[in-house]
C-alpha cells in the first residue's frame, strides 16, 4: 500500500486559522503563528489540562536557539474555565 505523496507550497505561503469561536461561550481559538514551526506540551491532572505552545527555529536558523514559548492555557475541568 502506497501513501499520498506529501503538500507541497511554494516557499512564500502562509495560511492563517480565522478566529473559531464556540456558542454560548465567551472563549476563542485564534492562530497567530502561523509563519513558525513548533511543537505543545499538555500537561493533565485530575483538576486540569495545560498546555504550551513553543515555536522553534527555522531551518536556516541556528538549531542551538531555545524554543520561543509562544502561547498557553489552562483549563480547570471542574469548572470549565479557561485561564
């Protein structure tokens, strides 16, 4: 069985997510880096789920850079809030 051959863009192309919002809620996911690759941590326990967002360096960057911590979030699961 053969994969699908990977996307391929041309070097200038940036893609960027609209702002998502969610019914009834005041939350909302936004993407502002969306010209840097990177990775997130989640972090759970029994009373919450955190993440953090690190965007790293490009290619042609110095590999030794630290990633960037970019974003994060912390959700309380008992009350549903997002801090």
């Amino acid at each position: 069985m053969q994969g699908r051959p990977l996307a391929r863009f041309p070097s200038d192309f940036h893609f960027s997510l609209s702002t998502f919002t969610s019914a009834g809620t005041d939350g909302a996911l936004k993407s502002y880096a969306d010209n840097r690759h990177g990775y997130m941590t989640l972090e759970v326990s029994a009373a919450t789920l955190k993440g953090d967002f690190y965007t790293v360096p490009h290619p042609q960057e110095a590999w030794g850079n630290p990633a960037d911590h970019h974003d994060s979030f912390t959700l309380d699961l008992k009350s549903h809030r997002v801090s």
